[in-house]
C-alpha cells in the first residue's frame, strides 16, 4: 500500500515521525509511546499501534518527507504532489541544495504535464482529436469511421437504398460505441452521415444526432474548446433559437470561444418570455445563471434566487455574490468569503490546482432567514449548497442568509461541499460522509460542539449504532434532535476516518467503498470493524 499524505504536510509541519506498520508507513507526530503502543498524531485525529505490530520507527528531515510524499503520490496521479514538490523545491533551495532543487523542479514539471493528459483522458472531452484523423474537414466525423462505410455511401449516393440501410445501420453501431466511450462528438458524425445516406429514416436519426450534439457542445466547453463547442450546437440553433435548453447551451460555447455579445444574446433567448427586470442591464454571469434554471426547467419569477430588482452583485478572486441585503452588504463580505474558503482548503489538503471550476461559484444571500426558506433553503439549516447537471458538467451554487457565524463556520462548511465536489467529481459519498466532511472544514469550536453534541447523545442513548449509522442512506428528515445527533455522530466518524487511513482523500475513498461494497468490505483496509469503530469513537468522546 502506497505512503499516505499526512495533513500535517499541509498544515506547514513537514518534518515527520513515521511508524511502519505491516510495510504501511504512517506519517505523523509522535505524541506518546511506551512499552505496549505508541500514539500518533495524525492530521487532527490520533491513531493507536500496539508496539509488537510496528516494525520500525524513524525521524525524517523536512525535505526527505516533502520529496517522499510529492514521490508517492505521482504514482498515484494524485494532483497534490504539485503542492508538496513547490514546497519541498523551496525547502531545497532555502538549503543551498541547488541541484536537488532544480531536479525536484524537472520532475515537477514532468508531472504536471502528465497529470493534465490525464485528465483530458477522464474527462471523456474530446482527447481523441489529438490522435484521431478527422474525414476531411468535417469536425465530428472521424476517418476510420467513414472507412468503415465508405462502400455503403458509394452505394447510396448512386441510389442503392438498401446500401443507405445498412451503413446507417453500422454508424449507429459506431456512434453508440462512441457514446459508450464518453465521445459524442464522434457519435455526431456517423449520426449525421447515417441521416444523410438513409433519408427514409432521417426523422429518427436527426433526433438521436440532436441528443449527441447536446453531449458533444457540453463536453466541448467541459474541454474550453469553443469552436467545437459552437459547431456542435449550432445547427440545433438553428432549428430551436429560442429553446432553453439549447439557447443556455449555445449561450456556454460562446463564452468558451470568448464571445461575450454572442453568449449574451444566447442567454437572452433562453429567458425569453420571462419578465426579467432590467435584463438589458445584467452581466452576462447573472443571465448565465437564470438562464441554467431555466434550461432545467425551473420557473423563473419572484421568490427565485437572484430575480428582481432587490438584488445586487459583488465579486471576488472564487465567487460572484448575488445578495439582497442593500447597504448591510459590506465590501469586507466578499474577502471573508474568500478567507472562508482558504480555510476549507487547508482542512481538506487540496491546491488550487485541483479544485479550479471553469467559472466562478454563485453565492445568494438572502436577506432574512424567510426570505431564505421562500426561496427553497430548509428551515433547519443555515446554508445549503445546490448541484445542478446539464450537459455542460455540474454547477454548484452556496445559498445563505446573515447569522448562523455566515462568514465562517456556515460558509467553510457549505464550501466544503463545494471544494469536494471539484476535487473528487467521481466519488459517490454517502450522506454522513458528505456532511462528516464538511463539518471536518468548520472552525475548531465548531467541531468541538459537535463532539459535546455527540457525548450526550450517547448518554442519552439516541447515539445511532455504528452499523446502522455507516448503512444509512439518507439524513433523519427535518427532525431537529434527530438532525443534532445525526450532524454530530457525521463529523466524528469522518474525523476517525481520517486519523485511521491517513488522509482525507483516503477516508474519502473509503467511505465511497462503504455505500458501494458494504460496512465489512469498506473498513477492512482499516484492519477494523463498525463495532470496534463505535467503541472507540464512545471511548474517545467519553473521555474529553
């Protein structure tokens, strides 16, 4: 099992204790060892060996655990090692250890190459237009792919019918492999040649190569290639103007290409018959934002976040601030926000390279807290952050209301949905992770009451049993004991998660492991069970 990042990495203490247990070494601080174990401090957890199960203990050097860890984590194409390398760089340098610098700086970059093809290969966006040989100078219409019907449109242009039949029949074959394969853009062009050679079928065919060109825009702005992107969705513009779906999309393949009049005429049609105050007047990432909401089929009118004349807009370095707040809106506000966010970044160990969104996040604070829930925020709650999917990949937006420690601990909270959202899009959490980890991200004081929270649900016996409570697949409704208890117990279990496996990432992964494979299958890396886990976390939380 590889070395595992250590927070304390990441927190600015690089030099540290590591134990190996079982060829796994753990990093971390050494806070208390004797004869039978040795404690260790790892993030803002402690984890326990028993003595006769380590194998060794030594002391590294601030560079050799920089370099070490940047060094494991490139074998795992973890973007974090970027993060060590710079600091483990600046340490050499500090040094006078120039060589060492500047081969720490070659493998950094070798990296961050590596890393960014990779990432083009995950995303599924058109990476194959590096390697494939587009069929002359159709964009979506691959080589190979015409080769393989090339006999069957020879057929069909000389007016063989039944040639047209079949080399639509294979394309289709092709553009659903290329769906398969996260390539639409390939499906659109063996669905439009399939249309072209077979026009007895043409209807059914165009409506399949419009589903494929929704996919093919998306993935094309997902990719910022905005040519594509407004090639792609443009004969569907052509034919629907004014439909919101394919206006909103049309709308994020301008701003791709640059072309902020073009996305703002897009955006325009995408609302059109909705009586938008002063419309003429809005930036083109407010009408972006209503026109999303309508694309998805959201009414847009009074009470909708951002609608109407009340609302005004700020921005910062990550985020645009829709508020209503008037002049209790400070220019402070919007710097909290941004500190706020910083602070999330440091619990989860992320860098900015791994959390960048291809725009900035939408924040809407409502004035009052009924003003919040009339505009779909919970009763309960302080914040909420909501996801949306379109084809153009998921946006995320933070709403809130003044009170509730807003600039701290409800806004580091909410942005660690966020911040985990972009750094981990292909984890699947279960709802006690998703809340444990945002909780992780609040302010130290936060956590504590959290974990008195926890204490007196166990005396008062409402702690959920530990088998029940990793198997749930959902929060305890709108009860509001039930939701203490239940917010409590998640940033507990999260917490222990990360001082048992190391990281955030790792405990992360594992508890995506536990909704997917099950409790026993899940904590196994962990040589520990949910009976053994619930011992201790009462053990823990008794004693402090």
């Amino acid at each position: 099992m590889r070395t595992l990042v250590l927070l304390l990495l990441l927190a600015g203490i690089a030099r540290a204790d590591v134990i190996v247990v079982n060829k796994r070494e753990i990093r971390g601080e050494i806070i208390e060892e004797n004869d039978e174990e040795v404690k260790i401090k790892v993030g803002t957890g402690v984890a326990v060996f028993a003595r006769d199960k380590i194998t060794e203990i030594h002391h590294e050097s601030e560079l050799e655990t920089l370099s070490g860890e940047a060094h494991a984590l490139v074998k795992t194409l973890d973007a974090q090692a970027l993060v060590l390398f710079d600091r483990a760089i600046a340490v050499a340098r500090k040094l006078g250890e120039e060589q060492k610098a500047d081969a720490l700086d070659k493998e950094r970059k070798a990296f961050a190459v590596r890393l960014e093809k990779q990432k083009v290969l995950e995303d599924g966006t058109g990476h194959e237009a590096e390697k494939a040989k587009l069929a002359g100078d159709d964009l979506f219409l691959l080589e190979s792919d015409l080769d393989e019907v090339r006999v069957y449109v020879k057929g069909s242009r000389e007016g063989d019918k039944h040639s047209g039949r079949a080399g639509a029949a294979r394309l289709v074959e092709l553009a659903n492999r290329h769906h398969a394969d996260n390539e639409p853009r390939w499906a659109v062009g063996c669905l439009k040649l399939a249309r072209d050679i077979d026009l007895e079928d043409a209807k059914r065919l165009w409506d399949a190569e419009r589903g494929a060109r929704l996919w093919a825009c998306g993935f094309a702005v997902r990719d910022k290639d905005g040519k594509v992107a407004l090639a792609a969705i443009a004969p569907l513009v052509k034919e629907e103007p004014k439909d919101a779906h394919v206006a909103y999309l049309e709308g994020r393949a301008h701003e791709t290409a640059s072309s902020p009049v073009g996305a703002r005429e897009a955006y325009k049609r995408a609302l059109d018959g909705v009586q938008v105050p002063n419309l003429a007047d809005l930036p083109v990432d407010w009408l972006r934002e209503l026109a999303r909401r309508r694309a998805l089929g959201h009414d847009i009118g009074p009470g909708t976040p951002g609608f109407g004349d009340r609302w005004r807009r700020a921005e910062s370095a990550h985020f645009i601030v829709y508020h209503e707040l008037g002049d209790d809106f400070t220019e402070s506000q919007p710097q909290a926000f941004e500190t706020a966010r910083s602070e999330s970044l440091q619990r989860l160990g992320l860098g900015e390279a791994e959390v960048h969104g291809s725009v900035k996040v939408p924040m809407y604070l409502f004035k009052t807290k009924e003003s919040y829930i009339q505009g779909g925020g919970p009763e309960w709650a302080g914040g909420h952050v909501a996801s949306a999917q379109l084809e153009d990949g998921v946006a995320r937006a933070v709403f809130s209301y003044p009170g509730r420690e807003l600039e701290t601990a409800t806004m580091q909270h909410e942005l660690g949905h966020v911040l985990v959202g972009e750094a981990f899009p292909k984890l699947v959490l279960p709802v006690w992770a998703n809340e444990g980890v945002a909780c992780y991200c609040e302010p130290d004081q936060s956590r504590d009451r959290y974990r008195a929270t926890l204490a007196k649900a166990i005396g008062a016996g409402t702690f959920v049993a530990m088998k029940d409570f990793l198997a749930r697949a959902s929060g305890p409704g709108d009860d509001r004991d039930a939701l203490s208890v239940f917010y409590a117990e998640s940033t507990v279990v999260f917490a222990a998660l990360v001082a048992k496996s190391g990281s955030i990432k790792e405990a992360l992964t594992i508890a995506a492991r536990i909704a997917r494979k099950g409790i026993d299958v899940g904590l196994r890396e962990l040589n520990t069970d949910a009976t053994t886990m619930e011992t201790e976390i009462k053990n823990d939380v008794g004693s402090k």
